[in-house]
C-alpha cells in the first residue's frame, strides 16, 4: 500500500487506498506495509497501538448489557403467556433459567466496574 508517515514517533501513516501510484508518488507517498489500529488509523506495520484494556472493559460492560436487554424480552415475552394461562412447566424452567444467566451477566458488569 502506498503511504506516508505523518508521526516519526508513532509510525502514524497516511494511506493510498485507490490505484492511481503516480499520484501518491507525487504527493511524497511510498510503497510501504501498513496495518490499520483498533481505532481506525494507520501504522507502519508492526506499530499499531493495541485496544486500551479501558476500552475492550467498556466493549465487555456493553455486550453484557445488550445480554441482559435480549434476556429481559425473553422473560417478558414468558411472563405473558404464563400470565394468560398459556404455559408449562418447561416455560417456569426457561424463565428460572433465564433469570439465572441475567444474573450471571449482572455479576459480570459489577466485576468489571459498572
């Protein structure tokens, strides 16, 4: 990929995506290997910086939650047809069981600081 680093420091790069060499030629670019970050930008191959351990926690603290939101229609879809006389033992089990991994996912956001 043809690029141009744009931080000594870092190895932050600019990159070519498009075919046209002697355009990036001409603005200084060279043929280099690159590897795009976590965060989008760019890096001479081998320094892109890694996902800051606060950011794969969020990522993690957001999965479960969105965990937890699926559980929560789950129940309530249960809760109406038991509700309505429309369920079995099997649907009391499914709901215990729901309620078990809601709070498995509850322990996990606590333990990861939310």
């Amino acid at each position: 990929m043809y690029a141009k680093i744009i931080n000594i420091e870092t190895k932050q790069c600019e990159v070519g995506t498009g075919t046209n060499v002697s355009y990036y030629q001409k603005i200084g670019m060279e043929e280099m290997k690159v590897e795009q970050a976590w965060n989008g930008a760019w890096y001479v191959k081998g320094y892109a910086p890694e996902k800051p351990e606060e950011v794969i926690k969020q990522e993690k603290i957001e999965e479960y939650k969105q965990k937890l939101k699926e559980i929560d229609e789950k129940s309530t879809r249960s809760m109406r047809a038991k509700l309505a006389g429309n369920s079995t033992p099997e649907d009391d089990q499914y709901l215990a069981n729901l309620e078990v991994q809601a709070e498995e996912y509850r322990q996990k956001i606590k333990d990861l600081g939310d």
